[in-house]
C-alpha cells in the first residue's frame, strides 16, 4: 500500500511540475507569476529528486497498465453531438416512402 502512493505522489509531482512549467512559458504570464512557476518548479524538481527512482517492483507494473488501461478507454472517438442533415433526409425519405405505400394499397 505504501509503495502505491509513492507512485501515486510521483506522478502527481510531475503533472504539477508540467503545469507550472506550461505557466513559466506562457507570453501572457506575468514577470511575478513567472518568478512563482520558476520557485515552485525548483520545488518540485527538489522533491522529485528526494523521492528517488521507482522501486522496479511489481507496483510500477500495475501502475502503467492502470494508466494505460484509462487511455484506452478514453481513445475511442466521441459520438458527434447532433446528426448531420442526411440522417433527418433519410428519416424523412423512410416516412415518406411508408405514406406512400400504405396511400397506393388503399
């Protein structure tokens, strides 16, 4: 459990660290804002440093198919919001072509 969620902190750290450094680069931050990402990102650097590499355990494994796992399922392509217009031409042909059917029987 322990190991866990030093993976768990590490991967944290690094997202954090990838935020700050989009921040440090942003044309738009300013000069405090950026002093604060560069600060921080020393920070974080620090910590990464004192955490180690991976213990090459099974946990590492677990925690890469989990990881790899959630891209899977968000890979697949989202369904469009709203039909395209042929969608509605075709229901309208099926109703139309079962108008005229049930009026030429009759």
């Amino acid at each position: 459990m322990r190991a866990n969620g030093i993976v768990g902190s590490v991967a944290a750290l690094r997202r954090k660290l990838r935020a700050i450094a989009a921040v440090a680069q942003d044309a738009g931050a300013t000069a405090p804002e950026k002093e604060n990402a560069a600060a921080l990102k020393k920070r974080l650097e620090e910590r990464l440093r004192e955490t180690g590499a991976p213990a090459g355990d099974w946990t590492d494994s677990a925690f890469r198919l989990g990881r790899w796992a959630k891209k899977i399922r968000k890979s697949a392509a989202p369904a469009p919001a709203e039909a395209d217009w042929t969608e509605h031409a075709r229901s309208l042909g099926k109703a139309a072509r079962r108008a005229y059917k049930k009026w030429s029987s009759e």
